[in-house]
C-alpha cells in the first residue's frame, strides 16, 4: 500500500490524499482550500499534478470516496470525470445537492454511490469501511482501508462535544488496530488548549439569553449544522417560542427523512419565513413547487413583528432587509 497526500499536510482543508495497492487506486477527499474566496478560480485550486493526470486518462482512479458534506472535503468533485465512481453517505449527497438549490453554477457530478456505516465496500485489492464520525457535518465519516496486509485509518474530521459524541468516546475507548493513521490537524499547535462548549451547554446559554431579550430574538448558524439547529430549537421551545426558519434550512430539515427525531417544517413551534432572495433565486432557478410547499408552514412578517415575544429568528443575509424593519 502506498499513501500520497496531494493536499492538507502543510494546512487544514482541501484534503485529497491517494491510495494506491498493486493497480488499484483510490481517492479520499477532493475538497476546495479553506482561503477560496467567490470570484477565484477552482481551476487553480486543483491538486496537481494528480488532477491533470487524472483528467488526461494517465491516473484515473477505480473510486473517490468523500467523508462529508463541507467543501473542503468535497468541493472538487466536479472537476472528477464523469464516469468516476464517487462514493459518499446517503445523506452527505443530499447535503451536497441541497446546497446546488441556491446556485445554479454548483453541480455535482451524477450517478454518486453512497455506502453504510459500517459496512465494506470492495474495490479492487481495497476493503474500506466507514465510520460514522461526530462532526458539525450530518453524516460525517472516517474510512478504515484495507490492503496488502496493511491498515490505514483516515479520520476525515470529528469532534468529541456534539450531540453524537458517544461516536467519539467509542472511537477512543475501542480504536481501530491499524498501521498508518491520518487526521486533520485543526486543533495542533498553538490552538490545542481550546474548550469547546457542548450542545447541551449551549443550550442552556440560549436558554438564558432567550429569557432576557425583550423582542425578537435573532440568530445565525449555518442550515447544514444540524446539531445546531436542533440545539436552538429546543432553547425555543423551552423558552415558549417558536423556530422561524428560511426556505432553504427548511427544506435541508425536511429532506433529511431517515432522521424522523430531527425538526421538521409541520411541527407547531417551526414555521417558515420567505425571504424576497431566496424566493426570487428559486423561482429563477424553476424551483416553484419549493415555495408552494412550505407556504402552508409560512409566517408573515408582519405577524413577526406584531408579536416579537414569540419568535426565535434564524438570520441569513438573506434576511438584512427584513431586520431593519423588524428593530
């Protein structure tokens, strides 16, 4: 087994390692480097000379295999040929297509497989297994190659203070017996004294904050930090008040139906905000049939501000020109 990381070993982000065993080859990771800015070129963020030699036919892999849905795991992919087997979780490729909803210059490439926890996926002289890991990314995972006698176990990224951090503590308490292990190093070096707080700890600080703000409460976190969201809607709701969500977090809750626990747009303490931007883009992008979904969900703005006491708002910048109306 030979190991070649094309990028993330001198910075976080933009993970793409190479795994080759006799012919065969794989690709974990094809993720977008964390200074990419709108306006750059991702032509020139490309990994090389792998990404050349994988597009001229010299090095094409015999799968790619992506840990979890944040672009610099994934934000590559479609710079991938379209014949190249991609493999992600079930509900990574939602996330990764739900965020193409807003841009229409966003495209993933089609026919991506996805695997189970836990269970091997065979290429070629390769045994992978994935591993459910704890992120702020829904569906997030680590993979445990086999080949050639040899064991390598790349972590993808994790944490060990969200609402699955039982992921965690089984990681550390039954490790994998391995030869070769690759973890991202957000936290080496200067910054490894950092705390965390918990989901449930900031629950409790929403909580009091949520007590003592006379209006409407306000708040922005990223539609795809799942933990997040639900943490903010149980600090709502324990404080009697209701969740207004944009369309686009809405149909992120709602698509992600293998998890029936998690917030959905018909409970009675969510309903849905429409921004002007977001309905515009989806009605420019034929996207109608979203905006009539959720309008039975729908809160008025007026109503918001009617009755500010009794709202929790998820603010995007989607939103700025509703807020200064709302103060």
């Amino acid at each position: 087994m030979e190991l070649t990381i094309h990028r993330g070993a001198r910075e976080v982000g933009g993970s793409c390692i190479e795994i080759t065993s006799g012919k065969n080859r794989i690709i974990i990771d094809a993720g977008l480097p964390l200074p990419f800015m709108d306006g750059d070129s991702k032509e020139e963020c490309l990994p090389q000379p792998l990404f050349n030699d994988i597009r001229s036919g010299r090095n094409k892999p015999d799968a790619v295999f992506l840990s979890h849905a944040h672009l610099d795991h994934y934000g590559l992919v479609s710079f991938l040929p379209p014949d190249a087997p991609i493999y992600c979780g079930k509900n990574t490729r939602k996330l990764m297509e739900l965020s193409c909803l807003l841009d229409p210059e966003k495209h993933l490439i089609s026919g991506l497989k996805h695997f189970e926890p836990s269970e091997n996926v065979r290429i070629g002289s390769f045994t992978i297994t994935p591993r459910l890991m704890d992120h702020s990314a829904l569906d997030a995972y680590g993979f445990i190659v086999k080949a050639d006698k040899k064991t390598l176990f790349y972590t993808g990224d994790f944490r060990a203070h969200g609402r699955k951090n039982h992921l965690f503590e089984n990681m550390v308490s039954n490790p994998p017996r391995i030869d070769v292990l690759i973890m991202e190093g957000t936290l080496v070096g200067p910054r490894s004294d950092e705390a965390f707080v918990s989901e449930p700890e900031l629950e409790e600080k929403f909580i009091g904050v949520m007590k003592k703000c006379k209006g409407v409460v306000f708040v922005t976190a990223a539609s795809q930090n799942i933990d997040r969201l639900v943490t903010l809607f149980r600090a709502a709701k324990r404080v009697h008040r209701k969740f207004i969500i944009d369309l686009y977090t809405a149909e992120v809750l709602d698509n992600l139906t293998d998890y029936p626990c998690l917030p959905k747009t018909n409970w009675p303490d969510i309903r849905v905000a429409f921004s002007r931007a977001i309905a515009r883009c989806l009605e420019e992008n034929g996207k109608v049939d979203i905006l009539e979904k959720h309008r039975k969900n729908g809160i008025k703005w007026t109503r918001i501000n009617e009755r500010p006491n009794e709202f929790v708002v998820l603010c995007r910048p989607s939103l700025d020109s509703h807020v200064s109306f709302l103060s």
